[in-house]
C-alpha cells in the first residue's frame, strides 16, 4: 500500500503527486502541513526525523526527500521511460533533478515566497528583484537545453521534467512578470497537456497569496 504525507499545494508535494498520476498509482493521501503543529507529533518525527513534508510509506519503507521519493517511485514500478536503467542515461535524469534541488528550486522558491507569499506590505523588493535576476538566467539555462531536445533529458519525458517542471505554473501565473523563453514556453506547453500535470499542477494557488503562515 501507498501512503503519501503533504499539503497537495506544497511544491515538494506536488512532485510525488505528479508522479503518481502519471503512473495512475493507487495510494492514501494525508493532506496535512497547513495548520499549527501538523508536522510536530511524534507519529510524524517517527515517519520524518526532519519533520518535513513529503513522506511516502510503501508498505514497510519509508522515504523522504521530494527528489528521492520521485526515484524510489520510478525504480520500485518499473518505470523505466521516466527513470532510464541504463546507468548513463539515468544519470542525464538525476542531473537535471540535482541541479533543480540545488539551484533552481532555491532561486524560485525565494522569489515565490518573497513576491506572493508575503504581503505587500512586507515585501523586500531589492531581495525579489535578486532572485528575479536568478531565476530568469536559470530559466535561460533550461531553453538552451530545450533548444536541442524535445524534454530535459532527451527526447522523452522523465523524472527531469517533473522536477524541473513543478514550478512552471506558478512562476508564469503568479502575476510577476518575467520572460517567456520561446524553447521553456514550448516546453511548458508540452507538460500542460499531460493529464497528470493538469489535476496536480496547474491548480488555483490563491490560498497562498500573502501567507506566511505554513
């Protein structure tokens, strides 16, 4: 049996999310991380030591980390279009998914937070003009890569697209304005047609606007 912890509107949560419809995998959902103290109780450190969403349970495993659940979801059904076996086209998979948690994923998630998390009011513009600046040159960065292939990782569609992609409606719909890098935006177009992306991803995130709360 399938157990998946984590807010569906959290970005790390979607990841696992995505996936899972993509493999139209049967599981639980415990939508929980949007109130006081949900991440706290000893039933969840015994799942997460870092009391941190996503958690999948798989049976007896459990896992944590968003990236890492992405893997042992791909690995443990045979997915192998989506996370190759042979070991160097896996790793055209894996490096595109660290540079997403490493680099792209803090530049966004420092201009989401600061631009549509925080109120107006409290608002640091020269800090969300910086990771403004971030992110575009990232996002130059991924259209020079899809300049030459159809998805991140090659010609097919991969864990790399669903780590990498997981921001893309949010950061062209959250009303601050950016580029639209012509090979990202044909890409965009790519994943949005995927039923998957549509019933996890491209979902209203209002609720968030001006929360810092959780």
């Amino acid at each position: 049996m399938l157990e998946l912890w984590g807010r569906a509107n959290a970005y790390n949560v979607q990841k696992p999310l995505w996936l899972l419809a993509e493999l139209e995998l049967e599981f639980r959902h415990h939508d929980i991380g949007s109130n006081p103290g949900d991440l706290d109780t000893p039933e969840f450190i015994a799942l997460n030591p870092h009391a941190r969403i996503p958690v999948l349970r798989h049976d007896e495993a459990i896992i944590w980390e968003s990236n890492t659940t992405l893997r042992y979801l791909a690995a443990s059904h045979a997915a192998f279009a989506l996370y190759p076996e042979d070991p160097f086209a896996r790793s055209r998979v894996e490096r595109w998914m660290d540079w997403e948690l490493a680099t792209l994923q803090p530049a966004f998630i420092s201009l989401f937070w600061g631009f549509y998390r925080t109120p107006p009011a409290s608002r640091n513009q020269p800090e969300i003009d910086a990771a403004g600046r971030s992110c575009r040159l990232l996002f130059e960065q991924l259209d020079r890569q899809l300049a030459d292939h159809a998805y991140l990782a090659g010609d097919c569609f991969s864990l790399a697209d669903i780590a990498c992609g997981v921001c893309l409606y949010r950061y062209f719909e959250m009303g601050f304005a950016v580029e639209e890098p012509a090979q990202v935006m044909r890409w965009y177009r790519l994943l949005s047609r995927r039923d998957a992306f549509q019933n996890t991803i491209a979902l209203a995130f209002g609720e968030l606007e001006g929360r810092l709360d959780f």
